[in-house]
C-alpha cells in the first residue's frame, strides 16, 4: 500500500522489506539511516526492542511500550512512534461516527494489540472498559496500566467464561484475539451476546466478514473488521516518513487487492 501511494503521488521512493533479527536491529537502524532512509516499520518482535533502544519516542509509543514506526529526520536523533491507536481510532471513526468518548468498550484480549487499543481508547475518553482475556492475569496487568494512564476511566476484568454479560452491556466490542483468522474457527460469542445499536470491530482482516461479526449483525449490532486500522496505520507512518498526506484511496485499494483478491 506504501508503494500505490509512492506511484500515485509521483515519488521518487520504494517500500521494502526486511529480515533483521532481534539482536541486529539497533545496529541496523543506525545503518539504514546512513543509507539515506526515511524510515521503516517494524513488527514484533522488533516493536519491543526498538522501545528499549532508542532514546526519542514520541508520546503514542510510550503509551503502549511499543515501536511500530522509526523515522529517520536530516537533523535530530532516530525517532519511534506507534501509530496502531492512529489506525484504530481513525477506522473507528470511518466505520461507525465521530468519536468513543463516553463509550463503554469491552476488550476480548489484551495481549499486543488488544493492549493498545484499549490503552488508546481509555486515553481518548472511553467512560469504561471491561477486559476479557484467557490469561486473566495479563488482563489484570493491562487494567492496572489502563488505571494508570487514564484514572477516570473505569475499568474492570471479567472471566472469559461469564463475558457474555458485559459484552452485551458494552457500546463497543472490541475482538483482538487469533479466533477467526481461519475460515473454520467457531464464532467466540453467538448473537444472544450481542445486541441492537452496539459496534463490533474485529482487529482481523483476512475476511470482509469474520464469525464474530456475521454474530453481532445477525443481533442487529453494526460491524467492521481491522483492515482499515492497517490502513490507516501505514497512511500516518507514510505522513511521518515524507511530511506528505498520503494517497489514502490508492493505498486502500492496494491493500483490499493483496488480502482480498482482485
């Protein structure tokens, strides 16, 4: 999707990728930014080690304790930010309205992504939040983060097994769990957990539709999946990279062709 912009926005300039090993990256950033880059992305496991490693990040990235984009300015040190709570509030609000201030949100997962995005949603005005996670001790740790970062927002932990109740009592549901990344995988909830005038967003994307979502619609709950908070992500990467507004429509219409098919 980086490069459809690149192409469309007549830049001299390529995305590519990289195999850097764990121990190697904060020799290599070094190294790239001799070489004339921008920036890069980073996935996990390098999101982790990028937020040790480098001295200036920017507020997103300590807010979730992750690096997902690097960038290289002419003067100034080597840059970290996160931009997934960009992507996320971004489609968010491009699926279902303005804003989650005042929402109560429930998290099913609170692992990487599950994390951020209800750190982010607490840091942007959530009224609530209730986390789900089969690790119940790592969705206690997240609770205790989401206290510490934004203490107006309450914030409680339901067992997996009983989150049916606050699911349905939830504006938002947020899924950021694996469970349906593959056709075959059984819906984590059934429509009964869902309810009319909810939001049900699903961090997946390998589907336009996953079981989770086709449930909650099925309840008259309104549904997105996560392809637009990548897409969004990698659009405020690009802004950072260039100082440019990237061609947004360009770069979605990459993205659904590489998921999606043509």
């Amino acid at each position: 999707m980086h490069n459809a912009s690149l192409r469309a926005l007549g830049r001299d300039a390529i995305y590519l990728a990289f195999d850097v090993a764990p121990d190697q990256l904060m020799t290599v950033l070094p190294a790239m930014r001799a070489m004339g880059f921008a920036g890069v992305n980073l996935t996990v496991p390098l999101k982790e080690v990028a937020h040790a490693g480098l001295t200036d990040l920017d507020d997103s990235a300590r807010l979730v304790g992750a690096v997902n984009t690097v960038a290289f300015p002419a003067s100034g040190s080597m840059r970290g930010y996160n931009t997934d709570g960009y992507g996320f509030l971004t489609a968010m609000q491009e699926a279902f309205g303005p804003s989650i201030k005042d929402e109560v949100i429930h998290v099913i997962g609170t692992g990487g992504a599950g994390r951020a995005v209800a750190l982010v949603a607490a840091r942007n005005g959530a009224r609530g939040i209730s986390c789900a996670d089969v690790d119940e001790a790592r969705a206690t740790k997240v609770a205790r983060e989401i206290e510490e970062a934004a203490p107006g927002c309450a914030v409680t932990v339901v067992p997996v097994a009983a989150q049916a109740t606050a699911v349905r009592a939830a504006d938002v549901v947020i899924q950021s769990t694996p469970v349906g990344m593959r056709p075959e995988d059984p819906p984590l909830l059934s429509a009964a957990a869902f309810r009319s005038g909810q939001k049900v967003f699903d961090l997946i994307y390998m589907f336009p539709e996953t079981a989770i979502m086709r449930e909650a619609r099925a309840a008259g709950a309104a549904t997105a999946n996560g392809l637009s908070m990548l897409l969004h992500q990698g659009a405020r990467a690009y802004t950072i990279w260039t100082g440019e507004t990237p061609d947004v429509a360009a770069m979605r219409t990459a993205l659904e062709k590489a998921v999606y098919g043509p």
